[in-house]
C-alpha cells in the first residue's frame, strides 16, 4: 500500500454514488441507528448534513466519519471503515488527516467501556489500543447513556467536566433534555 494514498472526506450527499451503501454502514455500525427507519435517515441525510463525510482514498469509497464542534473541540461521534477495507492501515490514515484539519483543536471521542463481561470485549480492547496508537487517552470521564457506559478519550490536550457538559449541551440542545442527559462520570 502506498504511503502518498490520499485521503478526503466530502460531505454526503444522495448524488454520491455510494449513498445507498453508506447509509447501511452507519445502520451496522452505530448502534443508534439501528433504531432509526432507512428512509428517514435517507430523508435526513439527503441534502448533507454538517459534520457528516463520506471518506474517499483516492477515488474509492472507504467509510465515513461524523464530527461536530464546539468551541475548540472537535467530538467524533462516529468513524465506520467499509468492511472490505478494515485492517487496511486506513483507520491511522484518517485519524492522521484528522490531526491535520483539526490542529490547534482538541478532539473528542466515546468508545464502549471495557467490560470483561461484555460480548464483543476483544472488539472494545481492540479499538481502545487502535485509538491510543494513534495518540489519545482517556479524558479521565465515562459518559453513561441509558443502557451504556462509554469511556471518552481525547487528542491534544484534556478536558473538564464543565466543558464536556456544555458541549452535550450545546450539540444536542433540546434533544438532551428530551431524549438523554448523559451522565459525566469522574473515573
């Protein structure tokens, strides 16, 4: 694999040829939208949505990735790679772009606690080490949401309580109070 393979991300949108298949990746892949009907994800995310990119190599579709910001934080909800192209070093590759657009920032992100007692524990050992090779750690804060407890981890810097609760709150807005006020957890 060439090291100068090159990485961008494009907003999606329902003229990209792989939106159809992008949106049962997110489907697999976020347990959230499990619950969430293909056509109102394909109704919502037909005209883009900010923060949500479709990653290309060159001109192969290989994933997406969902970030918002707040203030100088940069929080990835999500990063899916296709499942043909995992273990392809593409993960690093876009974490390594991501350092670059997002210099000066501090980015955030959930991963599932590690639980021994969790099936897919091997899976949630995997991405922590994948996350930390790649220069994060833990933020020091477990974020419980109803049913799960996710460990946050951060790149370029740390983070408090009091910002991370702003910025649920900032990004969720009227849906927290609604739906979930995530518990922040000191560890």
């Amino acid at each position: 694999m060439s090291t100068h393979m090159c990485i961008n991300l494009r907003p999606l949108t329902q003229y990209d040829d792989n939106y159809l298949r992008v949106i049962d990746l997110y489907k697999k892949a976020f347990t959230t939208a499990r619950y969430i009907p293909t056509w109102f994800l394909r109704f919502k995310l037909r005209n883009g949505k900010e923060g949500f990119n479709v990653i290309y190599s060159g001109h192969t579709w290989i994933g997406l990735i969902y970030t918002s910001e707040y203030e100088d934080i940069v929080l990835i909800h999500f990063l899916a790679i296709s499942e043909s192209y995992r273990s392809g070093g593409y993960g690093t590759k876009v974490m390594d772009s991501m350092k670059i657009t997002s210099a000066g920032k501090r980015v955030v992100l959930n991963i599932e606690k590690l639980d021994k007692r969790a099936d897919n524990y091997q899976q949630r050992v995997k991405r922590k080490v994948f996350y930390e090779k790649n220069g994060f750690r833990s933020s020091g804060y477990i974020v419980q949401e109803p049913g799960e407890q996710l460990e946050m981890l951060i790149f370029g810097g740390s983070i408090n309580k009091e910002e991370i609760e702003a910025m649920y709150k900032h990004l969720f807005g009227s849906l927290i109070g609604f739906f979930l006020k995530p518990k922040i957890i000191r560890i």
